[in-house]
C-alpha cells in the first residue's frame, strides 16, 4: 500500500521560531491533508490541497502541494505555545481511503 | 465546526466484557470510519461505511464489529475485549466524494485490564 513518510519525526523549538515538516510519498496523491492533534483528542483539520503546486495559508500556517504531487510541506510561522501537538500529513486518491503520515510531534521549550 | 460525538471518552473494562463505542455525526455525512491509534502513532483505518446497511473492513484487521443502521450512527463492538485491544478508538465522517476531508470525533481512550 501507499506509504508517507513525514519528518521531522519530533521538533523540540523556542516560542517565536519559525516551524517547517513535510511529507513525502512513494506515489501521487489528489489531495494532501493536514492535520494536528492535541493530547487526547482527534485529529483537526487544519489545511487542504487540492491542485499541484497549490500554496494555501490559513493564519500563520502556510502549506504547499509539491509539483510532483508525491509531496507537501506545512510551515508554521511564529510558533506560539498552543502550537504543540502533533501534525499528520495525509493523502487522498480516487475513491481510495485516506493514507496518513507517521506524525511531527512539536514541542515547544520555555 | 465538526459535530462529531464519541462516548465513552474513556473506558476502563476487564478481560472478557463486551463493549460497545458509540459515535455520532449531525453532518448529515453518508460516510464514517474507525481508526486505531496508539498514543502519538500514526491512525490506522479498522472499518468504515459508505451509508446505511454498507460495513467494510479497513486496512488493520481487528476483532471489532460495525453496524450502521442510521446514517448518523456508527456503533464500533468489541464482544470479548483483551488486553490487546487497549488503544484509542477515532471515529471520523465525511461527504460522499470528500473522503480526503474527514471530520474526527475527540476519542475514545479503551484500557482493557
């Protein structure tokens, strides 16, 4: 089956830094997805991608769909503290079923 | 704002118990699932359902059952939980043809002992 392979695996950061993680895979995708999840709860969705070589932002989240369509990338710009969790790529083809990535895990140091 | 619901959010059963996780939309989506997740791993999808009386088994085999008889319903069962079966339980839904955007519910957190 489809495999994504997203890193960093963890990121442990300063407030205000900038954050970047992407997602690669062996074949293409329609869609790209991200996702974050805070301890104990279900994953959120945060940005969609539907076109290669599409940038979409949403506050200080900016995310692209590679041209190549085998990859995304998630930037986070001036993290703040409720940015911690842990972000899931995803990918989307046909009427296949969703596939997930392994997860950045942000952490955030004092 | 996603209106997905699971309970229990947290279940501590013994070896043995048959159990039930209830999830619940008011989308109004035809489709839902169930994934699987350890703690801070990747989900893995156990079943789903593409509208009312359609089951199908997912990409991780488990012992687990489903029914949809309502479309905002989504019962998962369990009839003879293990200490193997301890995990977290996300039930997600989403629109016919927006399978890549899928709404979760907050989990349930399942400890078999």
């Amino acid at each position: 089956g489809q495999q994504l392979n997203q890193s960093p695996q963890s990121m442990f950061i300063q407030e205000g830094e900038d954050v970047s993680m992407n997602c690669t895979s062996s074949s293409i995708f329609n869609t790209w997805l991200w996702y974050k999840q805070d301890p104990g709860e279900g994953p959120v969705l945060l940005i969609a991608l539907y076109k290669a070589g599409e940038l979409t932002s949403n506050g200080r989240l900016t995310a692209q769909f590679g041209i190549t369509r085998k990859d995304s990338f998630l930037n986070i710009s001036a993290s703040i503290p409720s940015d911690v969790g842990i972000y899931f790529c995803a990918g989307h083809f046909g009427n296949e079923k969703l596939t997930f990535g392994t997860g950045t895990r942000l952490t955030i140091i004092p | 704002e996603a209106d997905i619901y699971q309970t229990p959010r947290y279940l501590v059963i013994g070896t043995g118990k048959k159990i039930t996780l209830e999830c619940s939309q008011t989308m109004g989506h035809d489709k839902m699932y169930w994934y699987q997740q350890d703690p801070g791993m990747e989900l893995h999808l156990i079943h789903y359902s593409y509208g009312v009386n359609s089951t199908e088994k997912g990409d991780l085999s488990s012992e687990s059952t489903v029914s949809r008889i309502r479309t905002e319903h989504f019962p998962l069962t369990l009839e003879s939980a293990r200490p193997s079966h301890t995990s977290q339980y996300l039930c997600a839904s989403s629109r016919l043809g927006g399978e890549g955007e899928q709404f979760f519910g907050p989990g349930t957190r399942l400890t078999v002992l």
